[in-house]
C-alpha cells in the first residue's frame, strides 16, 4: 500500500480521536485540554520539539493514562526523527509508545466514551502502519493492518460530529476508487469493500482544509499529493502547497513538497529563492540530499549546465541511498534527469539504463519533470 495512504489514514484517526467533539468523549469535553491538544500538534508539525514538549507534559499532567497522550509522544518522536529508521535510536520509544496507546484504548471503556476509544485504537494502529511501510517492515504490517478494518467502519457513526471529520470519508471515498485504478492489481481486494466517490472525496477533503481545526494540514497535504499523482492537476496542488509551505514553514517534508510542485509548474526562480531561504540549520542530510536533486533538475532545465546537473544528482542519489524506502521517490527523480541527460549527449544505453532504474523506484512514473 502506498506509504501516503497509510499516512492519510493515520493522520484522519488521529486527528478524528484528538478533534472529535463528541459530547460523550473525555477529553474533548474539556475545551482547555483540547486547545492544548490542537496547540500542541501545530508545534510538532512545524518542527518546534522543545516548546511541543512543553504543552504535551500539560496534557499528561491531566490525563495520565490517556491514549492520546502516547500518540502525541510517539508524533513527536516520528517528526524529531523524521525519516524515522529501523535502526534509528529512537525506534523502540516510538513502538513502545504507540503499542501503549493500542493497549489503553482497548481495554474495556465505559460506553459513553467508546468512540474516543476505538479511535485511538485506529490512530495507534495506524502511526505504527505508517512506520513499518515506510521501512519496508512487512510482517510487522500484517498484524497490525489485520485488526483495523471493523474500527474504520465503525467510525463512521460519528462523521457527523464535526468538520474534521470531512478528511476521514474524503480519504475513503477517494482512494477507495483511485487507488484501484492507479495499481490495478489491488481492484479484486477492492470490491470487498463499499464503493466510494472520488469526487466526493475531494469536496470532502476541501472542507477539511478550509473549515476544521485539527485536520487542516493534513487535509492540504494529502490534496496537493493528490492532485499532483493522481490528477496531475499542478496548478491545483499548489493552492495547497502554498498553504502548507505558509503555516509550517519550518517544517522541511512541507518545504520540499512546495518545492516539487514549483519545479513541475518549471517555475524554477521560484524554486530556488525558496532553496536559497533554507535555514543551514534545519538542514539535515536527508533534505540536503533532496535539495540536491531539486538544484539540479533547475540546472539542468532553467541553466542547461548538464555538468553541474549531472554532479548534483549524482550527489543526491547517493546521499539519500541509506534512507530506504523514504527516499526512493526523490532517487527515481535523480535516475530521470541522468536519463535525460544521457539522451540528450547520445549515451542511449546509458539513458535506457538510468530511466529503467527511475522507473523501477518510482511509484508514479509519469511524474519525470519531463
């Protein structure tokens, strides 16, 4: 399963257990805890760990041994180590929490907060999901995925609670038919479960990103992934980029997403003012090696210095080798200008050569910069 899609339905059960306004739930009957809550994920996301601590002891102050606590814990672990690694110091804290989160929110819970419960379950389950795919972890996916399926369908019962909840059934209703289509090979798997609207799901996800609290990030995230993959629309993905990019502009996974939309509308000035405005601080080599491969698409495209280009790629291919699965997306965009460049000095095999390799890392391969 795409790494996106299981962030997707990460993000949506854990923004749904965090926002949910269920007058039932326990925590989100308390309006100062869940302003910490919604404060305290806003840090994260824009890379302010020591103040994002600050607010996550509050919480736990109040609510010990809720689930949700865990779950913030284990975001943070994943977003101060991001690309988090198997072999990363900071794993077994990450699995040990989330696996705690898993534990609290399925022991037997009055029915008054059920909803708050099964949710959390979902965003355990899901955070973990998202770290074993993306280390190509795939019998620790197994036993995870296995027991998820009858919470996401129960959930359904409380999608009238709030707007945030507009992200979870637009991820459903869209992939649940986009997916299929883009990787025919899971469409028996999808007729076993309820047909979803791909349209709808973008007018769900639209009123996510402009009218809920908590999911607003998430919803602009998945909209420019998906009007960039799946809809090839670049105009469209920026709008949501450009939002991202203005909120959280210390966080460098969302840089880097406004950074490739840029680079495939070939606004290429653009894209290196915003290169060039890159604190060297917040720079670590995982970024430096896609900033790299960026630079280079725009000395190839704007400058037409192969040379540089060439050097550049090169670079960021290599540097990014050692994060997996992470980084085999921007290595295919590295594969594809050496293509490029090849072709373009008459090196034919060395082109074929490098284009099969692009081809062979990349989940969307029509997205070349061609």
């Amino acid at each position: 399963m795409c790494n996106w899609l299981i962030k997707s339905l990460f993000a949506a059960c854990f923004l749904i257990a965090t926002g949910l306004s269920d007058s039932q739930a326990q925590i989100l009957r308390d309006s100062s805890t869940l302003t910490l809550v919604s404060r305290d994920i806003d840090l994260i996301y824009n890379m302010h760990f020591n103040e994002a601590r600050e607010v996550y002891r509050k919480i736990a102050a109040v609510y010990p041994d809720h689930p949700v606590v865990f779950l913030l814990h284990g975001m943070i672990s994943y977003w101060e180590n991001f690309p988090l690694l198997d072999n990363s110091p900071a794993k077994e804290s990450f699995e040990n929490d989330l696996k705690e989160c898993i534990r609290l929110a399925e022991k037997p819970a009055a029915h008054e907060n059920e909803a708050e419960y099964i949710l959390s379950d979902l965003c355990g389950r899901g955070f973990l999901l998202l770290f074993y795919s993306g280390n190509n972890l795939v019998m620790e996916v197994i036993p995870v995925a296995s027991g998820m399926y009858k919470y996401l369908m129960r959930s359904f019962n409380y999608t009238s609670s709030c707007a945030d909840l507009y992200y979870y059934t637009g991820v459903y209703n869209y992939y649940r038919d986009a997916y299929p289509k883009i990787y025919p090979v899971y469409k028996p798997l999808a007729l076993l479960f309820p047909q979803g609207n791909m349209q709808t799901g973008l007018q769900h996800l639209h009123i996510a990103a402009t009218h809920s609290i908590v999911m607003k990030a998430e919803a602009e995230i998945l909209l420019a992934y998906i009007y960039i993959y799946f809809e090839n629309d670049f105009n469209k993905a920026l709008e949501y980029s450009m939002m991202l990019h203005r909120q959280f502009p210390d966080n460098t996974e969302f840089t880097s997403i406004l950074l490739r939309n840029l680079l495939l509308l070939k606004r290429y000035d653009a894209a290196e003012k915003i290169i060039k405005s890159v604190p060297e601080g917040s720079i670590n080599l995982f970024f430096q090696a896609q900033l790299d491969i960026y630079t280079g698409i725009i000395r190839e495209k704007r400058d037409y210095d192969y040379k540089t280009a060439r050097d550049l790629y090169n670079k960021g291919i290599r540097n990014i080798s050692g994060f997996g699965a992470f980084g085999e997306q921007y290595a295919a965009y590295g594969y594809f200008g050496l293509s490029r460049i090849s072709a373009s000095e008459g090196e034919k095999h060395a082109s074929q050569m490098f284009r099969k390799e692009a081809s062979r890392l990349a989940d969307f391969k029509k997205i070349d910069f061609n």
